[in-house]
C-alpha cells in the first residue's frame, strides 16, 4: 500500500515538473516570437516611412514640372497674343491710311464732277434754247404745234404697231390651227388604231335549225294553231318553207326574235309543242333574256372598266344588245365610243374613267326611245339625271349630236368618237336608196367638168375613175381637175371613209403599113 502510494506521489511529482518545464520553454518560445515580430514591425516601419519619404519628393518633383509646364504654355499663348495684336494694329493703320487716301480721292472727284454738272447745266441750258428755236422753226414750216406732232407721231407709231400685231396674231392663229389639226388628227389615228371593234351588221332574221323536217308540221300543229300562238305571244313571224331543217324567225325587234328563239328551241328540245306549252317556254324565254340584259350590261361595264353605275343603268345597257342603228349593234357601238373616248381622254390628259363613263352611256336613250316619247337624246339625258350622273355625263349625252352646246372638253371627246365610231368603212350599213343616190350624184359631179368624156364610180363608191378628151384637157390640167373634183365632193357628198378620184388621160396613134 505504502508503495503505490510512493509510486502515486512520485507519479504526481513526476507530472507536476514536466509540467513546469514544459510551461517554462513555451514561455521561453513565445518571448523570442514576440521578439522578433517586433524586430519585423520596427524594419516594415522603417520601410515604410523610407517609401514615403521618396514618394513624397517624386510628387513634389512632378508639381514642379507641370507648374513649370504650364508656365511656358502661358507664357507661349500671351506671346502669340501680343503677335497677333500687333498685327491688327498694322492692319487697322494700313486699312486707315487707305481710307483716307480714298477719302481725298472722293473729294478731289467730287470737286470734278461739280465741275462738270455745272459745264453740263450750261451745255444743256445751251441745247434747250436750241431746241427751243428749232421747234418754232419746225412749228412754221409744217405748220404743226409740238403738242400735235406729239399726237401725230404717236398715232403713227400706234398704226403700225396694230398693224403688225393683228400680223403677228394672224400668223399664230393659223400656226395654231394648223397644229391643233396636225395633233387632232394624231390623237383620232391614235385612238383609232389602238381600238379595232369587229362591225357585224345586225339582221331582221333569225334561223333555228331542226332535227329533221317533220318537226316543221309539229311546230305548225293542227290547223296551225302552234305557230299563230308562237306569233302571238312573240311578236314575230315564223316562215317554214321549203329551206331544210330551219326555221326562219322575221321580226325587226331584235329582243323579241331572241325570246322567239329561245323558245321555239326549248319546244324543240322537249317535244311537247301545243298552246299551253308553248306559253310556258315562252315566259321562260323573257326571263332568260332578262338575266342575259342584265349579264350584258356588266359584261360591257367589265370590258370597259367603268363602276358604280346604278343597276337600272345596267339593264338599260344590257337591252341595247337588242337594239341597232343602220345595222350596227347600239350597245358595241356605246362600247367601242367609250374605248375611243379613253384613249383620246388620254392623249389629251383628261379623266379617262370619266370620259369612258360618258362614251357608254351616250346613246342609253336608244334603249327605251321606242316606247317614250322623245329623242334618245332627251331620254338619255333625263335617265341620266334621274340616276344621279355627274353634270359632265348628261352634258355628253346630250351634245353628242350637236343639239346642246359641249361645256367640257370631255363631252367634245365623246362626240368626235361617236362620229369615228359610226362613220368608220363597215360600222354601218346604208340602205340601196342612199348608196345608188351617192354613186349618182359622183358621176353627176365628175361629167360636170370641161373634157370629161366617161366616168365611173367603182368598188361600192370608194373609188371614181373619170376619162377625159385628151385634145381637150392637158397633163397640168389633170392635176388640177383631180384636185377640185376631190373639193366638190368633200363639200357636197356625205360618204364613210374616203374615195379615190382617178383621171385618166390617155392618146391613141393608129397606122397602117401597106
């Protein structure tokens, strides 16, 4: 027991100085740390102040050269300053000194040119005594006042200055005129060619062909009761002869012809042909030619690039596909005067929509003018008005003949294209009466000459070819006939397109050798 207890102590003991030792070297450690951080502070610090120290005079360094620089800088801008001061002051001497030196040469000058005012005055006073003597001696010898010479000379010079101004206004009316003509002409050949409408002469005919010639009985039925309802409800005449497998529909109203047409083919299709069926196929015939009208008045506005035209307008249009004037079809004819109206609208840079807009609608009146009273004109003119048409538009329409006066060029536009229109070779078909009247009044006019021996009018009228006595009329005078032949039959024959007048002058010398 005693000696654990020994070995406990010593134990203990043991502990307790190495404890001390151990406590003594840390102390000793932590001394020499301390003391060499300190030696390392104290050098940093040193270091430090040392670093400072040069930076400091570097800064003072740098302040003095740039105070120095901006110094020099100063003293260059003050330097150029003071150049530049003296300079202007040299300049504003000089520019003095010329100043004065002009100032002496003004006055000198001046001093001249009253001198010479006042020689002037003198000379002038001189001239006006003169002048004075030589009036009155003018005065005595024409017997004549000043004040009347004035007048006299005057009026003379005014003479010829109107003289030579009606001249001049006289030469640039007819150089005018000559050009408006020339460009006239230029835009109607123009339009012309530009616009080339087929002419197809419309007939009083119609002809439905048959499947064979027993349908011609069926069509006239029982004690022909068929055929006179057919007649009665159309209007129209039905002529089955002997021509094989047709018909033949006569009437002068193109509209009912066309409703006969439908008709009687519809018949024909189905078979069945008595009275009552026939007034169905009938009725049926109306409301297909009252859509095609309508069709063909949106077709026609489609073709010309015309809208917004009221759509009574429209059929109105429509129905002149059944209308014709000497032959030509009312509603191509308002076509094409509306395409010729555009391109002549263009050529003289005006409205064109507008101009094609009149054009169509300048013969709208020929689709009801038989059945109200009144030109087509007046009703054309009174439809339009009605519809709410532009004042240009009615203007056209009823001065395209000539019975109003034209208040815009649009309107003289119009006409001259009906007129081209109308009177281009084929557009329309004259009757026999009038074309044997023109070819006689041609031979009329070319036998009524001196040393006419024959004529003919040939190729329909285009064309007069006259024979003359060659002891009679001379090679020059040849000429000269053509020329006023030509004249007389411009000024005296109303004809399409032109005609050809050809003199013909020709010598014979017979012999015989024996």
């Amino acid at each position: 027991m005693e000696v654990i207890i020994a070995v406990v102590v010593t134990a203990i003991i043991v502990a307790v100085i190495t404890w001390l030792l151990a406590t003594s070297y840390q102390k000793k450690v932590y001394a020499d740390k301390v003391g060499t951080a300190e030696e390392k502070s104290r050098e940093i610090i040193d270091e430090a102040l040392k670093v400072a120290e040069t930076k400091k005079r570097e800064a003072l360094l740098e302040a003095k050269e740039e105070s120095l620089k901006t110094k020099n800088e100063l003293e260059r801008e003050i330097r150029e300053r003071r150049n530049e001061l003296s300079r202007m002051e040299k300049r504003a001497l000089n520019k003095e000194e010329a100043l004065d030196r002009k100032t002496d040469a003004l006055e000198k000058r001046e001093a001249g040119l009253n001198t010479k005012e006042e020689n002037l005055n003198k000379k002038i006073l001189l001239v006006e005594e003169e002048t004075a003597k030589i009036e009155q001696e003018l005065e005595k010898i024409s017997g004549f006042t000043s004040e009347q010479a004035k007048e006299y000379l005057l009026k003379t010079v005014e003479d010829d200055v109107k003289h030579d101004t009606a001249k001049m206004i006289k030469e640039m009316e007819a150089k005018a005129k000559e050009e408006a003509s020339k460009k006239a002409k230029e835009y109607v050949v123009t339009a012309i060619q530009k616009c080339a409408a087929d002419h197809v002469a419309e007939t009083t005919i119609s002809v439905v062909q048959l499947p064979n010639d027993e349908m011609k009985g069926r069509i006239i039925g029982r004690e022909g009761r068929n055929i006179r309802t057919l007649e009665t409800l159309t209007g129209v005449d039905l002529i089955i002869d002997d021509t094989p497998e047709a018909v033949i529909l006569s009437g002068f109203d193109p509209m009912r012809r066309e409703i006969a047409r439908i008709a009687l083919e519809k018949l024909i299709i189905d078979g069945r042909i008595h009275p009552a069926r026939i007034e169905e196929m009938v009725e049926k015939a109306k409301r297909e030619v009252e859509v095609m009208i309508r069709e063909e008045g949106e077709s026609a506005l489609l073709e010309v690039g015309v809208h917004g035209i009221h759509p009574e307008l429209v059929k109105l249009l429509g129905r002149m596909k059944f209308r014709s004037s000497y032959g030509q079809n009312a509603l191509k004819h308002s076509i094409e005067v509306a395409h010729l109206s555009g391109l002549l609208a263009g050529e003289m840079g005006l409205d064109i929509r507008l101009a094609k807009r009149a054009g169509l609608l300048h013969d709208i009146g020929k689709s009801v003018d038989h059945e109200m009273e009144g030109s087509h004109i007046q009703i054309g003119a009174d439809l339009c008005r009605k519809y709410k048409e532009s004042a240009v538009v009615i203007n056209a329409v009823e001065s395209h003949h000539g019975d109003v006066e034209p208040t815009s060029l649009i309107a003289c536009v119009v006409q001259a294209a009906d007129t081209i229109s109308a009177a281009r070779p084929g557009a329309r078909r004259e009757t026999l009466e009038t074309y044997t009247n023109r070819l006689k009044q041609l031979e009329d006019i070319t036998n009524s000459y001196k040393g006419v021996d024959k004529s003919f009018a040939i190729q329909a009228g285009r064309e007069v070819r006259i024979m003359v006595i060659p002891e009679q009329v001379s090679d020059a005078e040849m000429v000269l006939m053509a020329r006023n032949i030509s004249k007389q039959i411009e000024s005296e024959l109303e004809y399409p397109g032109q005609i050809k007048v050809n003199v013909i002058r020709e010598s014979r010398v017979t012999d015989y050798a024996k």
